[in-house]
C-alpha cells in the first residue's frame, strides 16, 4: 500500500460521528417541529378568525331576523286594528245611525264602548257627520282635540283615509275613516279611532333581550327611543306601513345592539380548532420523522462506504432518486474511480521505469566496468577519484581502494 493510500485510510477511518444532538436527523426533526408549531398558531389562527367572521355573521343574520319578526309584530298589530277600525265604518250601522237622529244613542253609545273596552290598543272611538260635528264618541283624549278636528277636515276634503301621529302625552295614531252610503257612495260621516302605540311599543320592546333594543321614527323624527343609556350601533332598520292605506302611517324601526360580537364564538369551534392543530401539529412530525429518518439512513451509508479502509467506487451506493444525496454519491464514486484509475497508471509508470533503470545499470555496468579501456570517473570539484574499472587498477598497479582513496 502506498503512502497516500494510508493516509486515505487513515483520514477515512478517523472520520467523527455526529452526537445524537447534533445528528442531522435530530435537527431535521427540530426544524419540523418548530415548523409543525408556526403552522399550527397559524392555522389557529386563521381557524378563529373564520369563526369569528362566520358568527359575527350569524349574529347580524339572527339580529336582522329579529328585526323582521319585530317590525312583522308591530305591523301586524297597527295594521289589525287599523283594519277593525276600517270594517267598523263600513258597518250599515254606522252610516244608519248618522241618519238615525232620535235611536242612536241608545245603541251605538253601549256598541262603541263594547269595542273600545275590549280593545288594549284601539281606543277613544268617535264618529262624527258629513259637516265635522261629532255625534257619539266613547271618551274624549285630552288635548288633541285640534288634531282631532284637522284629522276630521282632511278625510272629508279628501274623501280618503287619513292618520295623524300624537307624541304628547303617550305617543298614538289618530286614525280616521270616512263613512259612505252604501247607495250613493257619498261620504255621510267620519269614524276616528286612536291607535295606542306607547303601550305596543313597551311590551315589544320587553320582549326582547337585554343586550338589544329598538327604536321607531317617523319622518325622521324620533317616536319610540331606543333604551337610555344604552350604548350600541344600528344593526338593522326596517320600514314598516300598511300594504292598503300607506299613507296612515309610516315607520322606520332600526335595532340596537350592545352585545360583544367575540363573545359568541363557540367554545365547540374553539376546542375543534386547538384539536385539529394537534393533529395537524403531531401529523407534520410523524411525517418529517419519518423523511429525516429515510435521509439519514442514507446518508449513514454513503458514511460507511467511505469510512472502510480502502474504499471502493462499487461501494458507494446510488439509490436512483436523483437528489442531492445521489449527486453527492455520483461524485464520490467519480472521485473513488478516478483515484482507483490514477493509482494503477502509476503503479504501470514505475514498474516500466524500474525496468528501464535496471537495463540502463546493466548497460552502465557492462560498459564502465567490463571495458577493457582504463576508465577512472573523477570529481569535477577536488579531482579525487570516484570510480575506477578493473582495468585501471591492473594498468596503475594499485587495489581499487588505494585509487579511490587518491
């Protein structure tokens, strides 16, 4: 073996291996432990946000449901007693009693105070003639009776419905409703009618829950104000009037609410979020062990194969992956083969110059020292004799030591 031979074996077997701290696959594991946790804060994250947004949305659509079913409730209570009050005047005995100058007290009065005491909401029923003067009324609502006598000239300038808002004292919608002859069509009278909203208005608003409440307005104007000292956004507004006479009324009712929209994430999409960041997290890990395990295995052969004394270029495996791995050993087994190559063309070069040298002392000895001619080889720098044949020692007479020594 030759020198450089032994120093490759020597560097080969001395080569260290890592410590199990320091190993490739520890810090490949590492690495994708520390990525399985990014991932999982992020999905996490992401997870939450999502959630966030989809029950924010959930809660604006159940907020705009109940907004629905308010404003369906309200309308659907004006509007009843707005109806009941519209059949009521076209009731025969309603324009038989505008003629009906002796009898009708003594029917009409009792009938009218049957309605109003059934009714919570629908009260102060009057009914008047064609000329505005009022002929039976249930009760009288203290000061309005200016409205009342504005609302009476409209419907019978205009011979149509008409309505007329109050909010003073108790906000209430004064309606009014002419009343025809059933032959002629003419208007003969007047029915009005108070619509008590106040009192529709605080039984819904205690119906519903305590972090939300409504307002109503008319015209922009305020009618029904929201809870005081409520703080919140509009989160819905709704206009509201009746499919039939529009222009008795018109509301717009917008919901409040004050609720925390964070506050509604579920808990069930929080626990499956931290889950399946868990599995995603112990997932990315089982994974990466398993890629980190497969590359140091190989490269803890191509280790070996490098680390025996005399290495091979057949040893030094390539899976066929085409990888930086197979590179790597492409170019060891390149490198292998060329040195194996080297080392027999020089092995050749100094077997062929051994033979050279031995033929050339065989010819130097056949020609310096069997030659019959004296031949003395000398030092250009002191002259003293080197070397001498044996024909220059029979020609001087001296043993060849005794001419070296000269």
């Amino acid at each position: 073996m030759s020198r450089f031979d032994d120093n490759l074996a020597m560097s080969a077997i001395s080569t260290p291996s890592p410590s199990a701290g320091r190993s490739l696959e520890h810090r490949i594991r590492r690495s994708a432990f520390a990525l399985a946790l990014v991932i999982a804060v992020v999905f996490g994250v992401v997870l939450a946000a999502v959630g966030l947004i989809s029950a924010a949305r959930v809660q604006s659509a159940g907020k705009a449901a109940n907004l629905r079913i308010l404003a369906a409730s309200i309308q659907g209570e004006i509007n009843q007693k707005i109806d009941e009050l519209h059949e009521l005047s076209r009731s025969p005995l309603m324009w038989t009693a505008i003629s009906d100058t002796v009898g009708r007290d003594a029917y009409l009065r009792p009938y009218l105070r049957d309605i109003d005491s059934a009714n919570s909401f629908l009260r102060h029923l009057e009914l008047s003639d064609y000329r505005g003067r009022p002929l039976v009324a249930t009760a009288k609502r203290g000061g309005a009776e200016n409205e009342r006598n504005a609302l009476r000239r409209r419907v019978l300038e205009t011979r149509e419905p008409a309505g007329l808002l109050l909010r003073s004292p108790d906000v209430s919608l004064q309606v009014g409703f002419p009343v025809r002859d059933p032959y002629s069509e003419d208007v003969v009278g007047v029915l009005i009618g108070e619509i008590l909203l106040e009192s529709e208005f605080s039984a819904m608003s205690r119906s519903l829950q305590q972090d939300s409440a409504f307002e109503v307005k008319a015209a922009e104007v305020l009618v029904f104000p929201a809870a005081e000292g409520m703080p919140g956004a509009i989160v819905a507004g709704m206009e509201i009037a009746h499919p039939r006479f529009p222009g008795l009324y018109r509301f717009q009712i917008n919901l409040f609410d004050w609720g925390n929209s964070w506050s509604v994430f579920p808990v069930r999409t929080a626990g499956g979020a931290v889950v399946a960041a868990i599995l995603l997290a112990w997932l990315i890990w089982r994974v990466s062990a398993g890629m980190a395990s497969r590359l140091a295995g190989r490269l803890n052969r191509l280790a070996d194969a490098v680390s025996v004394e005399r290495p091979t270029a057949d040893a030094i495996p390539i899976e066929g992956n085409g990888d930086e791995i197979d590179t790597l050993a492409g170019a060891l087994r390149k490198s292998l083969q060329n040195y194996a190559d080297a080392t027999a063309n020089l092995e050749k070069e100094v077997i062929e110059r051994t033979r050279k040298l031995a033929a050339s002392e065989a010819l130097y000895h056949q020609a310096f020292h069997v030659n019959a001619a004296v031949k003395l080889i000398l030092d250009p720098e002191d002259g003293r004799i080197v070397e001498a044949n044996q024909a220059a020692v029979d020609y001087y007479g001296y043993p060849r030591e005794r001419l070296l020594a000269m």
